[in-house]
C-alpha cells in the first residue's frame, strides 16, 4: 500500500503588505488541509502596521515570531537569517513560500542554502532601480527559487529574459485581486469616510515611505509642496495616512505641513482600502497601491522615478511622475481628467487557487531531493533601456529631485 505523504509547507512574512496579499493562500491552504507554519520575522510591529491587520483579515497566529524589528538592512538580514535558520532546522519544511521584495522575501534565500525548496510568488517585477533595496531582494530571490509564480505576462516575460528556465514560471495573476474580491463588503461596509467626513472623489489619498524619497529633505520637501499645491488647485482634502520614517523626517527637516493636508495614522486595510476605493486620486510611492488603484479605476500618480508595476502605466492607469512639483501637478493634471477604463491586466480572483493546484501537481517533485542543473543561463542578450520604456514618463528627465 502507497502511503500518502503530505508537503510540509513554511510561510514566511514580516511587513504590513505580507499579511496582506498572503491571507488568500493560508486561507487556500486551509481550505485544502494543507500542513503548513507560519513564521513572522517581525519586521512590522507597530500594532497600525502588524496585529490591526492580524484582527481585521482573522488571519492565524504564526507559529514562530523571529523579532527582528527595526534597523540597518544588514541588521535586519543578519537578524533574520540567523533566527530563521533555526526554526528551519527545527521543522523541516519541504517548501518555503517567499512573497515579493520586501526583507522578508530573503528569508527564501536561507532554506535554498539548506537545500529546502522556495516558491517566489509576484516573480519577475522589476523596477531596474539599483538604489531600492527592492529591486535586489527581486533579482536575488528570482534566482534562487524552484517555482516562480508570476503576475502578468511582462514579469514572465522578465524571468525568460533572464534565462530563467521556463518550467519553473507560473503566471497566475495577482494575490491582491483575490484579497479584494474576498473583503469587498468589509471594505464597502466600513464607516471611514463618514468618520474623516469626506465624500466619493472630494479627496486625494497620498501614500509615501520610501527611504529614497522621505529619507532626503529635497525630495520629502517637494512632495508636501506638491499636495498644498493639489489641496489649492482642486479644492479637495489631502488624507495621508504616514508612514512612521516620513512624521519622523517631517519632524527632523523641520518641513511645514500645510492646513489642507491631513495627517493620521497609518489606517487597516479595510478602511484604507475603502478610501481608495472612492478617492479622486491615489498620489503614492507605494508598489500595492498603484495596483489597487488600477483595479478601483482610481487614477494614480506615482511619486518615484521607477516603477516595477509597469503594467499600470501600460494600462494607463498610473503615471510615474518622479518627484518634481511641475511633473506632480502636471501627471494629476493628466490623470484625473481621463477616462478611467483602463484594462485591468490583473486577471481574475484565483491567484491562490492557481498557486496551490500548480504546487499540488508537483508535489512527488517537492517531495524529492532538489536538482541543481536549472540554474539561470542568459540565453539572449536584453536591452535594460526597452524595459524602462514600459513606465517611462516622457515628460521627466532622469534623477530629478526638482
Ligand atoms: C518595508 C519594506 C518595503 C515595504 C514596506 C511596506 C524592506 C527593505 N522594505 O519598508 O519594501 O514597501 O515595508 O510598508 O523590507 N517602524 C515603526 N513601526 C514598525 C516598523 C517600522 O515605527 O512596526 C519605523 C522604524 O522607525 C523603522 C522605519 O519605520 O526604522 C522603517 O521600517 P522598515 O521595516 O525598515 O522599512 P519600511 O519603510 O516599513
Ligand atoms: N495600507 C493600509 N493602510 C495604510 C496604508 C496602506 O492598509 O495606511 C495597505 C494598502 O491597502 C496596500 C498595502 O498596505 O495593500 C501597501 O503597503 P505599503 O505601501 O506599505 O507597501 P508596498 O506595497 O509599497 O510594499
């Protein structure tokens, strides 16, 4: 008689956007009855960034907690890949699922060292911004793993490119999708709007966190004269939701935040979600919410010189503006007086369904020892200039900080 043997899978996460986008694949994985631990490296702690959305999605305790909190990258690294290592040895997982850019991600890069196969999923986004630490999480986590799962056609694209070999890319769509179908009457039904006192497109929702951006006066000091500027020529409240690092350069530049733009808390996902949903504008640095706001048919102007979501330019559903005021304004300008009906290139709400039914169909494969001879081979030569082709805003000169 065969004996049935199950994976043992490992789900690792660390930061706000994890708990997010891999709440559809525990809850797919509950749904099958998988044998799965989650380990959270602790990253995020605050409770607006952490427990607030451990409660609003019910999602499951971790199993393990590494404590890794705030720090320089290499702390943060040589924290994680040290604790992490330990609880791999611990429990022996057959598969490692690693989600998108963030430090967490590399977390993937410890079980394939121990010979533990890794799932990558969002593959193949690449912004070819060598100065976010991002982009190298990417390309590394893209290297090392067994089974790369992608969003679109273009990060498929991005992998073959790079010679990674074709059976181990999955294009399955996006987890973000199957996260907003499955909270859209939690996310409609929630009374944020009521509470901040604004009404269906009377506001822009700004976003901003990255380091090169917030981290550096010239560029932190163009974006809040950027929304006076959108708050004086729309009439419309600014809602900004910020981020810890960003009130903590505002406060240490000594920058002036005017009347009409309203700082707060980060908000849960419902409620923020529900004020994307319904703003005039999205003006962000973030990568999830011009997503989101391509799937709302919400217009966005993205306040970075790269994008690793180019499919929402391609779209038309987002401008990557940079961050000079005259191409801020100018990109709203663009953004809001277009037709919203753009294509959605997310494809449907069954990314987890998809990733789970490929890992199934390769479970002896997962089962056996890993086989080391499909590492990348760069079988054509690429041009980097054809890709950032994809988001580049004619309008912007490189590396402009204004
Ligand atoms: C991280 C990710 C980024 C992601 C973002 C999502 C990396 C390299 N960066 O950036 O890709 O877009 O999360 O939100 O992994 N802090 C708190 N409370 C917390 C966590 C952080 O106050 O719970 C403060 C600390 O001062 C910390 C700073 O925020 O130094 C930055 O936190 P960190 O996790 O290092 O980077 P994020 O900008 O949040
Ligand atoms: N988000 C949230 N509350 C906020 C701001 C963002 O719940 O105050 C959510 C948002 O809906 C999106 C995700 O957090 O799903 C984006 O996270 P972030 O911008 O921090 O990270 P990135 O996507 O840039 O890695």
């Amino acid at each position: 008689m065969e004996v049935e043997l199950s994976v043992k899978y490992m789900i690792v996460l660390g930061i706000r956007p994890d708990i997010i986008n891999l709440h559809p694949i525990v809850k797919e994985m509950e749904r099958r009855n998988c044998n799965y631990t989650i380990v959270h490296t602790g990253q995020h702690y605050s409770y607006f960034f952490d427990k607030l959305f451990f409660e609003q999605l019910n999602f499951p305790k971790p199993d393990y907690h590494l404590k890794v909190g705030s720090g320089t990258q290499a702390q943060q690294l040589a924290s994680m890949v040290e604790r992490f290592e330990k609880v791999l040895v611990k429990e022996k997982p057959d598969l490692v699922f690693s989600f998108s850019d963030a430090n967490p991600a590399l977390s993937g890069i410890v079980a394939s060292k121990m010979g533990i196969k890794v799932a990558h999923l969002e593959a193949g986004m690449r912004s070819y911004d060598w100065r976010m630490p991002e982009e190298k999480n990417r390309r590394l986590m893209d290297s090392i793993s067994d089974y790369l799962f992608t969003p679109t056609s273009g990060t498929k694209q991005n992998l073959l490119d790079e010679g990674i070999a074709p059976h181990k890319i999955f294009q399955v769509g996006k987890l973000i999708m199957d996260v907003l179908h499955n909270f859209r009457s939690q996310i409609d039904n929630n009374d944020i709007m009521d509470r901040l006192g604004v009404e269906k497109k009377e506001y822009f929702l700004v976003t901003a966190h990255r380091p090169e951006n917030v981290g550096i006066r010239a560029p932190l000091r163009n974006i809040l004269e950027s929304l006076d500027e959108l708050y004086k020529i729309y009439g419309k409240k600014v809602i900004f939701p910020i981020h810890p690092r960003t009130r903590a350069s505002i406060k240490s530049f000594r920058l002036r935040v005017s009347d009409g733009i309203e700082l707060m808390d980060p908000l849960g996902f419902l409620e923020f979600s529900k004020l994307e949903k319904n703003a005039f504008c999205c003006v962000t640095d973030s990568g999830t919410v011009q997503e989101d706001s391509c799937i709302f048919r919400v217009p966005c102007v993205t306040m970075r010189i790269s994008t690793e979501r180019s499919e929402t330019v391609q779209v038309g559903s987002n401008i990557v503006a940079g961050l000079n005021k005259k191409y801020i304004i100018e990109a709203v300008r663009i953004m809001v007086n277009k037709r919203t009906n753009w294509k959605n290139p997310y494809g449907k709400p069954e990314c987890a369904k998809k990733t789970m039914d490929v890992l199934e169909k390769h479970k002896k494969e997962i089962l056996s020892p890993k086989t080391w001879w499909d590492s990348p081979k760069i079988k054509k030569s690429y041009s980097i200039s054809s890709y950032v082709n994809k988001w580049k805003n004619p309008l912007m000169p490189d590396n402009t900080f204004g």
